[in-house]
C-alpha cells in the first residue's frame, strides 16, 4: 500500500490486472461557498486519487455476494 500511495503521489497510475486501476482524476477549478459566512471561496484545480475495479474483480464479487 505505502507503494501504491508513493508511485500515486508522483504522479503514476498504478495497473493491476484482475484487480483494478488506482487511477489520477483531475477535478477543475470551481467557486463553493461557506455556508455559516455567507462567502464564496475559491476551490483551485486539483487530483484525487479514484479506484476502477476490473471486469473479472467486478463479476467475481457480484456472482458470489449475495444481497440480504
């Protein structure tokens, strides 16, 4: 994990076949507001970390999960 957290915070996307893609999404810059002020605040552009699960990880967890 400290790998996987280390090769993302350089700027990597990591690919692990059968598992899944940690993968870098780019959030643009937007205007939010502070409720309690009453101000806007700017929000600058910015990446967060996002996980897609592969396909076979996916049906696997599906087929052999049941729903209560």
């Amino acid at each position: 994990m400290a790998t996987i957290k280390s090769s993302m915070a350089s700027g990597e996307n990591i690919y692990l076949r059968g598992f899944g893609t940690f993968l870098l999404k780019k959030r643009a810059a937007k205007i939010g507001r502070n409720i309690s002020k009453n101000t806007t605040v700017k929000i600058p552009a910015h990446m967060i970390p996002f996980f897609k699960p592969a396909k076979e990880f996916v049906e696997e967890v599906t087929t052999k999960v049941k729903v209560k």
